[in-house]
C-alpha cells in the first residue's frame, strides 16, 4: 500500500504487506512493493518481530538459493546462524552484520543458534537485499561479518547513528557494497533532531518504532512506515518520543531489475536458467546440510 504526497519532501509513504508465520511471528515487507520496487540498491526489506521465541523453539530457513544480489542480515536483538554453500559459518548477533553476496550463485541457511534456541527470547531484525550493478552481478559469491565494535557510529545531542552499510554525514561503513549505499539505524530521544545529508540521490527511513515529523511538514510518521524523500531535499527529521528508524538508499542504477523469488537480474533470462539450476539441483550445496526450499511453481515477473 501506498501514500502519493504532494510535500516537495516527500516522494512516497509506503505501508509494508505483513505475512503472519505462525506463533505471532510476523515478517513486514515493505520492498518491493506494487507501487515502488527499489530505493537506492535496495530492491527487498523485510523486518521481522519482535517475536518470543520459547525455549526449545527456533526459526529455520532450510537452504535456498540467491543470485546477482547481496543480503544485509541486522539484528535489533536476537541470534542466528549463517550456512552457505561457500563454506561460511557465521553467527549474528545483536548489532552486528552479515554481508552475503551472491553473484553467480549461493546457496544459504539460517536458523536460530542453539544458545538462543535452548533459552529462548526475542527475535527482531532486518534483512535487505542490495541488487548488484549489471557489469558485477556474476561476481564470485562471498561473505563477510561486521563485529558490533567495527560498526561505525556517531552519537551526541540525543542522537545514536550506526552505519552498516556505505556512507552517511561523513562516515563509511567496513562493509563491502558495490555501488553508492546508504543504510543506517539511527536512534534519536525525544525532541533530538537529524539531519541526513543529500550525498545519496534516493533516500528513504522506514521507521522500526515511536513518531517522527519532517521538520518544515506537518504531520508525522509511525511504526512501519516507509517514507521515501525527494532527490535532493534538505531533510532534518525530529522525534516524538523515543524514536527508531532505518535510513536507506544509494544511486539508482540505469537498467531496470527483475526479481523472482530469490533471484534478481537485469535478464530474464538468466532468471530463468537460475530457476531451471535449483530445479534440477545443480547449485552448490551446504556441507552437513540436506533439506532445501524447492522452487515455488512458475516463474511471474
């Protein structure tokens, strides 16, 4: 769903779609959507949570396969583990990154830790996809982890920003993209005022908790909201409240993006052949992994 807005701030609000996966845990998907595909590089945002899982409980995503894209796992809190066809292993933690690119091809997984998993708690996070440019969508596949302590942040007069991904007001995060990106969690207290530079052609805050108004705009903005700015806007955000949101964007990229369940290419073509590869099982697989995600029927664009 979706807001057109006449403010020259503003290009679009959007409202996620919200799929319940059962036992109260829902996902929000608010790219794409029917009315915006990208922002920037950013062509999928799912939050998920926050959820209670009991103890003895856990959230599996058996193996599935991903191309000319990478996936940004951020956790608000909680604990998973990564398995990839590459060989990587790697738990994440609150506050830290995970950086998956799948160029060519990957395989991956994720499941609650077995430390959470025995204990149980809450499960509240973000996964986004960054679309690749065309030259680098058949890069090798790769991965790469970002410690809480390696995250770049900036923090003063009621202000909390962490940068996860490229750049933002000066700083640049460790984490590798390939193209211009913008992704930061950027906490404010009540009355703290930010103001996000127009570095980035396309800008966008999807806000995780509280209210917010654009100062200079009437009204605000709440829980999952996504709100996309104008190119070139000067925008200083104000909070109502305590106050969470998620900043992204980056450079559009020129050619145009189809996406098919996991797979995301400037050629439908080689969507297809990627479909037909899983089909016939001729992806990578994940050593002392044997379940996967089989394709879900025919391919739509």
């Amino acid at each position: 769903m979706t807001q057109a807005s006449s403010n020259l701030k503003l290009e679009q609000v959007i409202l996620p779609s919200v799929k319940d996966l059962g036992g109260g845990f829902e996902v929000r998907r608010a790219l794409p959507s029917p009315q915006r595909q990208m922002v920037g590089p950013f062509i999928f945002l799912d939050s998920f949570g926050p959820a209670v899982i009991r103890a003895g409980d856990g959230v599996d995503v058996r193996p599935h396969p991903h191309i000319g894209l990478s996936t940004v796992t951020y956790l608000i809190e909680g604990n998973i583990v990564h398995r990839d066809s590459e060989g990587y292993v790697q738990q994440i933690a609150a506050g830290e990154v995970n950086m998956m690119t799948s160029g060519r091809g990957i395989v991956h997984s994720e499941r609650t830790g077995p430390e959470f998993r025995e204990t149980g708690g809450t499960a509240f996070g973000f996964q986004t996809w960054l679309a690749l440019p065309k030259e680098l969508e058949e890069t090798d596949p790769g991965f790469q982890h970002i410690s809480a302590n390696e995250v770049p942040k900036d923090e003063g007069d009621g202000v909390s920003m962490s940068l996860l991904a490229g750049t933002l007001n000066g700083h640049r995060s460790p984490t590798n993209v390939f193209s211009e990106t913008l992704y930061a969690d950027l906490i404010l207290v009540d009355g703290a005022r930010y103001k996000i530079d127009t570095a980035h052609i396309e800008r966008a805050m999807y806000v995780v908790s509280g209210s917010v108004e654009i100062v200079g705009q009437e009204g605000s903005f709440g829980k999952d909201q996504l709100v996309v700015f104008q190119p070139h806007a000067e925008i200083i955000i104000k909070a109502h409240g305590p106050l969470q949101v998620m900043l992204l964007g980056g450079e559009p990229f020129p050619e145009d993006r189809h996406i098919f369940w996991n797979f995301v290419s400037s050629s439908r073509e080689r969507i297809e052949q990627a479909a037909e590869d899983w089909k016939e099982r001729r992806f990578p697989g994940i050593v002392g992994e044997d379940e996967f995600i089989p394709l879900p029927g025919e391919i739509k664009f």
